[in-house]
C-alpha cells in the first residue's frame, strides 16, 4: 500500500482542523459581531496552509530529484 506525501497528508490535516475550529470557535466570533477578527484569523489560517502546501511540495520535488540523480 502506497502511502500519501507528508506535502498532501499535513495541509489536508490543517485544513480539517481549521474547518472544526471555525465550527466550534468561530461562529460564537462571527455572531457576536467580530467580523473583522473571524475572517482575518480564517484568511491568514488559509493563506499559511497553502504556503505550506507549495514550500513542502517543492522540498518534495527537490529531494526526489536529488534521489534519482545521485
């Protein structure tokens, strides 16, 4: 059995968390009236996990290339 990237597997694992934490946490924000708080923390959440995303897919790429040359 093949087993998934780390570069797939630990955003996607973010991203459930992010997702459950909006859940529980930020619609009591978003209610009370913090709109500003709620989508800035969500956006800057989002916009790290994908940055993850491209820099350890890189590093993926990097190191399999590296592997095949040597």
């Amino acid at each position: 059995m093949k087993r998934l990237p780390k570069h797939i597997v630990i955003p996607s694992l973010l991203l459930i968390y992010l997702a459950v934490m909006v859940g529980v946490f930020g619609m009591r924000v978003y209610r009370a009236g913090d709109y500003a708080h709620f989508f800035i923390v969500t956006g800057v959440s989002l916009v790290v996990i994908v940055l993850l995303f491209f820099i350890m897919r890189a590093r993926h790429r990097r190191d399999n290339d590296r592997n095949n040359n040597a």
